[in-house]
C-alpha cells in the first residue's frame, strides 16, 4: 500500500458510496412526505458533515492542503483502513436496501412509511450511521493527516449527536409503543456497545 493508492481507496468510497444513494435517492424522491422535521438547523449539520466527510478530505487528496497537518504513512494503517471503507460500502448498500422508499436524506416521515426493524436493523436502530461511522473511521486510517483525516470523526460526530435524539423521538411520535419496544431491544449503532 503506498499513499497513493490510499488517497485513490478513499475516492473509490466516496465514489461507491454516491453509486448506491443515487438509485435510492430518485425513487424515495417520488414519495410523498407527511412530517419533515427540516430546517436551519437541520442543514447546517448536513453541512458541517458533508464538509468533514467529503470536502475536507478530497480537498486534501487534490491539493495536500493543510500540509503542516501531514504526519508520515503507515501502510498497516492504510490497509486498515481499506477493511473500514469495504465495511461502510457493504454497510450502506444493505441499509439503504432495506429502507428503501423510507429513505430520507433529512428528517422525514413518508406516506404509508414502514417501519424497518429486520435484517440489518434488527440488533441496531442506526445502521446507516453506523456505515458513516465506518467511513469516518476509514478516512482516519487512509489519510496521513490530522486535519482532513479526522475532520470526517467530527463533521459526522456533529451531525450524529445533533440529530439522533430528535430522529428517534419523531420516530417515538410516529410509531409510538412499537419504537418503544424496537429502542428497548435495539442498540443505537454498534451491537452490545451503543
Ligand atoms: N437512522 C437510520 C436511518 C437514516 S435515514 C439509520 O442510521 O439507519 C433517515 C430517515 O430514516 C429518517 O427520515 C427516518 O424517517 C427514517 N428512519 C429511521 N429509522 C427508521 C426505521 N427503523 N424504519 C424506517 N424508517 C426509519
């Protein structure tokens, strides 16, 4: 493994990643949406995630900029960090899989909305978060540099501690005893941990 090629690994994942929202995003796109808890505050945490996990980092890719941040590879860590990206892929694919129509890129409650609570959700309730998490952690290991390695860790730990209380409560208003009882056997995003 050499830097390049893990600078390249993390493009295939961003790539990857756009490949499988994009055929979910036009067919949830066409469902009619009945409770949507957007908003100001709500877009500043896509921003701020959107920009630790992807322009950060392909900035760096394109332009090594911030070069001071850099600190010297480790291809064990690159390889790592290869085993991360493949996870989130696989992760990201299952999820969106099994929400289908229920898929939102925000706070959305559909028409006819299903509740997902089998398969990959059925130990976890966040499981898309999860596969971010597995990115950001995957970012860390294949880039040699404190800033757009880690900058995915805290654009996403934003976005993720600012908006799941609020995704689980409009869940709670929506499904009501059946997401009481899904959260009482349910993990937030990794099994037995949290
Ligand atoms: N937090 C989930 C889903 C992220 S997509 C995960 O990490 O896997 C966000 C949308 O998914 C929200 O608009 C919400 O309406 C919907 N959602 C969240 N959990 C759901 C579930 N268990 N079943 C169906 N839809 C769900």
């Amino acid at each position: 493994m050499t830097p390049a090629i893990s600078k390249a690994v993390f493009v295939m994942l961003a790539i990857g990643w756009y490949l499988i929202r994009y055929q979910y995003a036009r067919r949830s796109r066409r469902e009619t949406v009945l409770r949507s808890d957007r908003g100001p505050r709500e877009t500043a945490l896509l921003l701020v995630s959107l920009c630790g996990l992807g322009v950060v980092p392909l900035v760096y890719i394109a332009t090594s900029f911030p070069r001071l941040a850099a600190y010297p590879f480790q291809p064990s860590l690159a390889w790592l960090g290869l085993f991360f990206a493949a996870a989130s892929l696989l992760m990201f694919q299952l999820t969106h899989r099994a929400l289908g129509r229920n898929w939102s890129i925000s706070l959305d409650v559909r028409e006819g909305h299903q509740l997902v609570t089998d398969g990959i959700y059925r130990k976890i309730r966040h499981p898309m978060y999860t596969a971010f998490w597995l990115w950001a952690v995957a970012q860390a290991l294949l880039l040699p540099n404190w800033v757009a390695g880690f900058s995915g860790l805290v654009g996403f730990g934003i976005l993720f501690f600012g908006r799941v209380g609020r995704e689980e409560q409009m869940m709670l208003e929506t499904f009501g005893e059946r997401y009481r009882e899904y959260m009482a056997r349910t993990y937030r995003v990794i099994p037995l941990i949290f």
